[in-house]
C-alpha cells in the first residue's frame, strides 16, 4: 500500500481567531532553514514529520475565515497509524503553526502604539511559524553557527536525506528531519564528517543526546529559566542559540533577553525596530520592549517578520 493510498482526514484544526493561513504560507515561502522541504499552495501546506521511527505527511487547507479559522488535516504515509501517532501528528501540526495562540491582548497592546500598528496591521491573523520540532531549531542552529544560510542548508539536507525519512506525494518525495531516535547510534566522528566540521558533529551528537532524554512536553510549559538553564547545557548551544530555540522552535514568547545590548539577538530586533521607529537608543528600544510584557516575544518576531525580503530565522 503507498502512501497515495493510505490517507487519513482527522478532525478539522480550529485556530484561535484571528488567524490568517495566507500569512503563515507566506512566512513559510521566505522562510530559508526549510526552503523546499513542504509544498505550498494558495491556502494549502503539505509537510512531513517522522514520529517513533515512521515518516507521516500532512495536508492543510483553510476552509475557514479570519475571524471563524478552520483546517482540513489528512494524515498519509506508507503503513498503518496507530490513534496514538495520528494524535501525535495532529499536536504536532497545531503547536508549529501555533494555532493555540490567541493574540487579542497582543494586539490590544498594539493599538497603543502607533509605528508598530502598522506592522500588526500588515501581518493581521499571523501566528507564529516555529521550526517542525525544538530539536530540529537546535540543529539548525549548530549548523548556522560561523555558517552561512547557503552551506548550512546543504548540510541540514544531508543529515535530512541519510537519516530521516521521505513520503511520495503528488509533487515528489517530502522529506522529514530526523527524530533524536534516528540519530542515536551515530557518533560525533560520523556526523562530524557528514557535514564536513567536526565540531559541529560534535554539537550535534549533545543535541541528539540531550533532546533524546527529555521529554518536549516539560520543554514546552516548565518555566522559562529552567528550560533556558537545560538548553544552555547542551554543549555548543550558547546564549543566542537557546534563545533561538526558547522563542522559534518551543514559541516560549513570554520573554525575550534584551538585557545585552552587544548579544546577537538584541542587534537583530534593534535593526528591525529602527526600520519601524527610527534610530532608537538601546534604552528607548528597552522601553518599547517593556510595554509588550509577556508579549515581547511575538514583539520581536513580527518587527523581523515584517521586513521587506528578509527571512526570519
């Protein structure tokens, strides 16, 4: 049986409004870390995910609006699914395309401030984007470290093709990133050489080894130091990298480190608030921050989100 055949319509996804599927397809066209690894349409996404060893695809289709979302879910892929990894999948495709997000308050605190009103207004109904998995966020950030994006994606593409999985779909095979299981009995030496640095092999196996022993739900709701603490212990991940993957691969936005002005996080939202305020001192740009709350997260996502050619990472 292939995986044309075996497919499977799950109950419809239900955003919290508002919630725009054209602005999440649209983060995801310029979104450099996963370039060509899903397909997309006018209101569709196809992805694929490997769960407990097997490689799932998904379809997503808006059917809903603005205000009253909803997504059609089917599942496919080459063997049986048990309720048990369908519903794995299922959270899975609401926690990256953060459907649970209700950005009200959010943007109550926008209209209070007139430049950043625009850019809410530009990208109205988006929830945050995050990387499939915190695990796959955390590789990526090892490969990025002195790397650019270009060299970095061929690696990433490397490990995706010798140790992850693929689904056929009508538009060829989508290729899922590996679970920390598939990369278990790879040493360092070996996924050191797969990506040509053996440093980063060296980051990799900590993460491969760290993220295999933890649970993503703690991850997801211990509270922010903690889980900032754990990912800063993983050896080769930094300050910049577990901020990364505390905001972009676990949507952890209730805080967002702007204390070091010189920390590679801080310059980058700084670049993109001057493009929305004007030159800002670091103690103004502290200000703007301050009036987000638990809110300055998503504050700094859509300032990067919303400039004009520029990929988020």
């Amino acid at each position: 049986m292939t995986a044309q055949h075996l497919r499977i319509l799950t109950p419809p996804l239900r955003p919290v409004p508002p919630f725009d599927f054209g602005q999440s397809l649209r983060f995801l066209g310029d979104f450099a870390p996963t370039d060509g690894e899903q397909q997309l349409g006018a209101q569709t996404l196809t992805k694929a995910v490997r769960v407990q060893g097997q490689t799932i695809g998904f379809s997503l289709r808006a059917t809903g609006s603005k205000l009253a979302p909803e997504l059609t879910c089917e599942l496919f892929a080459d063997q049986a699914l048990n309720p048990q990894t369908e519903e794995a999948v299922y959270d899975r495709a609401r926690f990256f395309l953060s459907l649970g997000d209700d950005l009200t308050p959010f943007y109550a605190l926008a209209e209070h401030d007139a430049p950043f009103r625009k850019v809410v207004e530009q990208l109205s109904g988006y929830h945050q984007v995050k990387f499939l998995t915190p695990f796959e966020n955390a590789c990526w950030a090892v490969l990025t470290q002195r790397t650019s994006g270009s060299p970095a994606r061929v690696m990433k593409r490397k490990l995706v093709e010798t140790y992850g999985g693929s689904v056929p779909s009508g538009s060829g095979p989508l290729w899922a990133f590996p679970e920390p299981a598939d990369l278990g009995r790879v040493s360092a030496e070996e996924l050191g050489m797969m990506v040509g640095n053996s440093r980063k092999g060296e980051y990799l196996a900590a993460a491969v080894q760290a993220f295999g022993q933890i649970n993503e739900d703690w991850l997801r709701q211990a509270p922010y130091d903690e889980v900032e603490t754990w990912l800063r212990g993983i050896h080769g991940i930094g300050a910049w990298s577990a901020t990364f993957v505390l905001l972009r691969g676990l949507g952890r936005m209730e805080k967002a480190p702007f204390d070091d002005p010189d920390s590679r996080f801080t310059e980058e939202v700084m670049k993109a608030a001057a493009r929305v305020y004007g030159p800002l001192s670091f103690g103004a740009f502290q200000a703007h921050a301050r009036r987000y709350g638990d809110w300055q997260g998503y504050w700094a996502h859509y300032l990067r989100a919303a400039e004009t050619g520029k990929s988020v990472e």
